[in-house]
C-alpha cells in the first residue's frame, strides 16, 4: 500500500534539498513545499510508502521515463490515496477553503438526506450555494482556486480521476 503525491512541477529553480534514507537528493521547490506540508499535516501511515514522479523516476533515464508513462494511470489507481497539491496558500486560497468549509458545515447541520434523489439533491445544493454565497459574485470567489497552476496540467485527469481517495492540500 502507498499514497502518491499529484503536483505541479513548477519553476527548475530553485531547488531545494530533501534526504531519502540518508541521501541528499534535489527536488523543485513546488515539490519540497508540497512534501514540507505534508510531513506537517499527513497522517503517520502516509509517509510509510510515497510515490512522487520526480523521485521514484529517474529523470535522467529516457528509458525509464518512457517505461513509467504508460503505467501512470496503474499507479495512481493502485495508491491508497492520492494528494492533490495546489501550491502554497496566500489570503485569498484561506478564504476559498474558509468559504467551502462554511459550506460543508452548512451541509451537515442541514442533515441533507442521503435518499434525497437527484432532482432533491440540486434543489438542496442550489438553495444551500444562494444562502452562502448571495453576496459573492457568482463564482468570482473560487477565481484564486481554479487559476492554480496545478489546474493547467493534462495529467491531473488521471491522477484525480483513477483515484481511489483525493485529498486537495494548499499550504
């Protein structure tokens, strides 16, 4: 069992320094940010076994390279569960996970019902987004989220899509 790490790589320099049993082995810094955060906020079980592309790939190997890519989408289907890194925050990402944690807080205290069908559902969901959210311009808040970088990658499709478990980090 093993949790993978789904990320943007981000600008080559700098770099910054990590250790692998002892090593010391260079990642970019959108990377080491990432692994810092989650050393932090992680559970314990997670840090057993962790695959990231740009250490259990020798990037130097073009045969190695061109051996894992057909087998992404069986890596991160196969993880336990999948972090989805969206960078470091700033004030207004703490405002977008503040808005969406008064959402799901919103949600639990208005018991939604789990045989509500999907007609119910909508109409739930939409009257729960107008009670929040009225005095927001649409869906201006959530500009800082979805402009990330990470969101401009192919890959993510199948990182997020084949996995089991996603859990979105930005710290």
């Amino acid at each position: 069992a093993y949790t993978a790490v789904s990320y943007a790589w981000g600008n080559d320099r700098p770099r910054e320094l990590i250790y692998l049993d002892g090593r010391a082995f260079q990642v970019r810094r959108n990377l080491w940010s990432c692994l810092y955060y989650l050393s932090l906020h992680a559970e314990h079980e997670a840090w057993k076994h962790i695959w990231v592309d740009a250490i259990c790939i020798n990037q130097n190997d073009l045969d190695e390279k061109s051996e894992q890519v057909p087998i992404m989408g069986e890596i991160y289907s196969r993880a336990t569960k999948v972090y989805a890194w969206l960078g470091e925050a700033d004030r207004q990402m703490n405002c977008v996970f503040d808005a969406l944690q008064e959402f799901r807080d919103r949600k639990r205290e208005a018991k939604f019902a789990t045989h509500f069908d999907a007609a119910e559902q909508l109409s739930f969901y939409r009257q729960l987004f107008r009670d929040i959210y009225q005095d927001k311009a649409e869906f201006n808040w959530l500009r800082p989220l979805y402009v990330r970088p990470y969101w401009r990658r192919v890959w993510i499709v199948q990182e997020l899509v084949l996995a089991k478990v996603v859990v979105v980090c930005c710290g």
